[in-house]
C-alpha cells in the first residue's frame, strides 16, 4: 500500500503501543553499538602507551636507563604534565564534540551525525600516527576526540530511539560492552607491541583505529535513521517507513500505527509543554522549569550531568588511563602490562551481566548496589595499600590482594554503573530536548573524564610538587562512591520496561524513590486525540496539530 494511504490511528492499550521484539531489532541496535568500540578502545591504548620504553625515550629524548640503576629506572618516564596532557586533551575534544552534536543530530539526523563523527576522528587518527613529537600528538588527540565526540552521545540516542522498550536497557547496555571490548583490543595491541624498539610500539596501536571507523561508517550506510527524527521534522511518511523497517512490520501494520501514533502524539504533547523558538531558545528549554520538580526539563538535564559525573567519579578510569603506571609504582609486580590486560578481561567478562540484571532488577536497584559494592572494595584497597601492601613492606601477597580488590571493583561498576550510565541518560529526555539533553550529559562524562586524567598523574606521581598518593587515591574514589550512592537512591527514576513516551508520563506523575511502582494507564495517543481521527502519514504537521487542537476543544466542552 503506498505510504500516503495509511492512516495513523492510535491506540489505548497501553501494552499494545509498540510492536513484539525482533532478531532485526537486535541486529540494529547491536550493530550501533559498536561505536563503544572508539570510546573504549582510545580509552585502553593511551595508558599502555605511555609507559612502553621506546615512546617514552621519543617524547623525553632520555636514554634507556641501567637496569641496576635504580635512580635511574626510576626516572624514566613521561613527566606528569605531559602525560596528563596527552591523555586529558582527547577528553576536551569529546566535550565540545557531544554539544556540537547535539544541534546537529537534529539537523541533519542521528545516522548522518555518526558518519560525520567517524570522519573527523578519522583526521584526527591520521596526525596521532604521523607524530613523533608532543605537538602533533596533542592535535591529532583533539581532534579524534571531537569525532568521539559525535560518535559517544549519538549512538546512545539512535540507540535509545530504535530500541524495543523490553529489551532496550539490555541492548544500549551492550553500548558499554563495546567499550570494554575496545579497551580489552587496545590492551591486547599493545601488550603485543610494547617491546618493539621502533615508532611501530605505538604507531601500530593507533592506527588499528581506522578499522573501526571505516567499519561503522559503512554500516550505517545500511542502517534506516531514526522513525524519532522524522517525527520531529513532521516527515511522517519517512517515519512510519523508518519504524516498518526497525521492527519488521508492515507499514500498514496495526503496530506500526499505535507506535508511530503514540510517538507523534507525545511529540506534540510535549511541543505544547516545551515552546520552541531560537537556536539559544532550543539550549535554554534543557534548563527550564525548577530542578526541585521531576518532570522539569532542568531536573532531567541535571539528572543526566550528575549521572554521567558520577559515572566517571568512579574512578574507573583512573585503573584503565593509569592503571599501567599505578601497578609498576607497587614494586614488586614484575609485568604490570599482563596486569592490565587481566584487569581489562575482568571487564568484558562482567558487563555482559548487565544485559540481564538491567531489565530483571531495573536501573536503580542495581546503580544503588554497584555503588555500595564500590565503596567496600576501594576501601579494602586503600587500606592494604596503606599498611601491608606499602612498597617498602615487598609484601607479594599483599600486593596480590590489593589487585584481586581492584578487580572486583572492576565487576562491580561493570555490571552496573558502566552501562546504566548511559541506559538512564538515553531514556528520561522527552523528544524536544533529547539530542541536546544527551549531548549535554555526554559531555559532561567527558568533562569529568579530562578533570580525572589531569589531576591524576599529580595526585600519584612521585616527582617534586606531586601528591605522591599511591594506594591512598582509593580512599578517595572510595568516598567519591558513596556521593554516587546516595546520588542513584535520591535522583535516578526506574524506566525498566517502559517506552521513551511513558518514561515522560511516569515522571510527570510520580518521584524517582516511588517511580518503580509506577504503571502505564493511558496513551499519548488517547489523550491527544489520534484515536479517535486518524491522520494519513502523508499529512503536514498543521492537520496534525488541528486534529489535536479540535480533540482539546472537545474535552474542554465536556468539562463545562
């Protein structure tokens, strides 16, 4: 049947409002997950290559040192401002990488913004390989990280978009999974190229990366946008084909009609709620109404900041930038890079249980007990690390520990903040503000991802002027925890099982420590009026609209 003979009539079953889950729909979905695959990869080979022998004597032009002159082993590294430079300036790039991409994911499309990313880190890659200096290594890292950028906070928004709302925690939490199999790759490169005395110890490691670009790029070529973007552009005809081909239905499917029904009319709910005017006008509604109120687009924009802040407050990625560097400073561990690699393998091997746990307990039960599981490990660490585990004890044993605690930490935020992170940022925006409201939160990820790697080689390196912390940087990932603790019980609403549309209604109607009770009992659709007249796929947004605005007026004629 030609798309402009559908009639978009929608329903008010509320179990009825989008069509059963698909291997199609799987394959989507965890095809777009692979951009995980930038994030996590760039996160694992910096680290690594900052401690490999022959990059360091490169960017110092030191010797390599004696191995019976221990001053001089001791020596023989990147200075702290170099590798916080080094590893923060990709982060700055990512921040002003997902804003940007906020505007443009509603401008030209989710998918195009994707490629467009995949091209700019692509540029970024070229100048990282060619480098033999800092300079040109700083540019090239800013620049890839604009790309990441794109890449990081759009994928989770097609993701969040396309994804069956049954399954969607699990598959945007293979987002994360992604990411840890690309520090694991990055790790597995590196352990293989570290001892190569050459530009091709750190050369090879970087450009393994084009792959992944060129990998994406072309799949998305392949992949339909998002049936969300065309509603907000009022190209209907293009969404309804856009849904038919996500959930492989029929376009005059009964499905595909209360789907696309219940997402334009929620649309239009929310265009009456969130006026848009300017191009500052679009920023400003992220921040409007009070922070004290959950339904407001400020609390919501909040939540999704101190989220994806806290994420990063983990201390996570202080083990995967520094975790090299960290594990050589404990003394007696004779091949820090096996360690690394084995903490990345703990991980991958965990972050596959979020796939059920996210949908069997929901978001908050388990960001709530990642947090406390976090906050008794790091402790642990600390306090081995400060009384036997100390360098100067030589206590293998103790040192064994201390990895075996950071290893479970490790399962811990894997299994539950890694992920959900980026599950809750991708469901609590409603459509107005949804590209801008994720780039936002992405960017505050990345924001708090550079502060980390700035400040984290001062606070454990052991030259003049450094903090000189060593294990005693865990009493404060550890103290940092419990704010992420008390963050995910207060703030973080449960969306476990509901469509984007009903996520909007649930925090309309009730407050994040009483949400998990909360159960759809209407439609957008019934309460907009597009139950009662269809609308042909074909119609421009003004007879949308009309069709509305009469089916107001008739409820307030009733009322009187």
């Amino acid at each position: 049947m030609p798309g402009g003979g559908v009639v978009i009539t929608g329903t008010t079953d509320t179990s009825r409002i989008e069509a059963p889950v698909t291997v199609k729909a799987y394959f989507i979905c965890a095809f777009a997950a692979f951009g995980g695959i930038f994030f996590g990869y760039d996160t694992g080979w910096m680290g690594g290559v900052l401690a490999m022998p022959y990059f360091i004597r490169q960017y110092t032009g030191l010797q390599y040192p004696d191995p019976n002159d221990k001053a001089a082993v001791t020596a023989f590294h990147l200075p702290a401002s170099d590798q916080s430079l080094t590893t923060s300036i990709l982060s700055c790039g990512t921040f002003f990488g997902a804003l940007i991409a906020g505007d443009l994911a509603d401008m030209i499309g989710r998918r195009t913004t994707i490629i467009t990313g995949c091209g700019i880190f692509t540029v970024g890659c070229i100048l990282e390989v060619a480098s033999t200096g800092l300079g040109v290594m700083v540019a090239g890292r800013l620049i890839a990280g604009v790309g990441v950028g794109f890449i990081s906070a759009i994928v989770i928004l097609y993701m969040s978009e396309i994804a069956p709302r049954k399954v969607r925690g699990a598959v945007v939490a293979g987002y994360q999974f992604c990411i840890t199999i690309g520090i694991l790759l990055a790790n597995c490169v590196v352990y293989a190229t570290q001892k190569r005395d050459d530009t091709g110890s750190y050369r090879i490691p970087i450009a393994v990366q084009f792959l992944w670009a060129i990998i994406l790029a072309i799949g998305l070529f392949l992949l339909p946008e998002s049936p969300r973007y065309f509603v907000k552009k009022g190209k209907l005809e293009k969404a309804a084909k856009a849904l038919s081909e996500v959930r492989g239905q029929a376009i005059d499917s009964d499905y595909i009609q209360d789907e696309l029904a219940e997402i334009i009319a929620n649309h239009e709910y929310e265009m009456q709620v969130i006026p848009q005017t300017s191009w500052i006008g679009g920023w400003t509604n992220c921040f409007r109404g009070s922070i004290f109120k959950g339904v407001s687009n400020s609390r919501r924009t909040t939540v999704g900041i101190l989220m994806q802040m806290m994420q990063q407050l983990t201390g996570i990625n202080f083990i995967f930038y520094f975790g090299t560097v960290f594990f050589t400073s404990l003394g007696t561990i004779s091949n820090p890079f096996l360690i690394t690699l084995i903490t990345t393998l703990v991980n991958v091997c965990s972050t596959p249980i979020s796939f059920w746990t996210v949908e069997r307990f929901g978001r908050r039960k388990i960001l709530i007990v990642g947090a406390t599981g976090m906050v008794i490990m790091q402790f642990i660490v600390g306090i081995i690390g400060v009384t036997a585990g100390r360098e100067s004890k030589n206590n293998h044993a103790a040192v064994s520990a201390m990895v075996a605690f950071i290893c479970f930490n490790i399962s811990f935020f894997a299994a539950t903040w890694g992920p959900c992170a980026w599950v809750v940022i991708g469901e609590i925006f409603p459509l107005p503000i949804r590209s801008r409201g994720v780039g936002i939160s992405t960017s505050s990820n990345w924001f708090w991802n550079c502060i980390i790697a700035v400040i984290t080689p001062y606070l454990v390196g052991t030259g003049p002027g450094d903090a000189n912390l060593g294990a005693k940087v865990f009493f404060l990932w550890g103290s940092l925890c419990c704010l992420s603790l008390a963050f995910a019980y207060f703030f973080v609403p449960e969306t476990k099982g509901l469509s984007l549309e009903q996520v909007d209604k649930m925090m309309e109607e009730t407050t994040a420590r009483h949400s998990a009770k909360w159960v759809p009992h209407s439609t957008f659709a019934q309460e907009m009026g597009l139950t009662n007249k269809g609308v042909s796929i074909s119609a421009p947004t003004e007879e949308i609209k009309a069709a509305v605005i009469q089916h107001e007026m008739r409820n307030d004629t009733e009322k009187l």
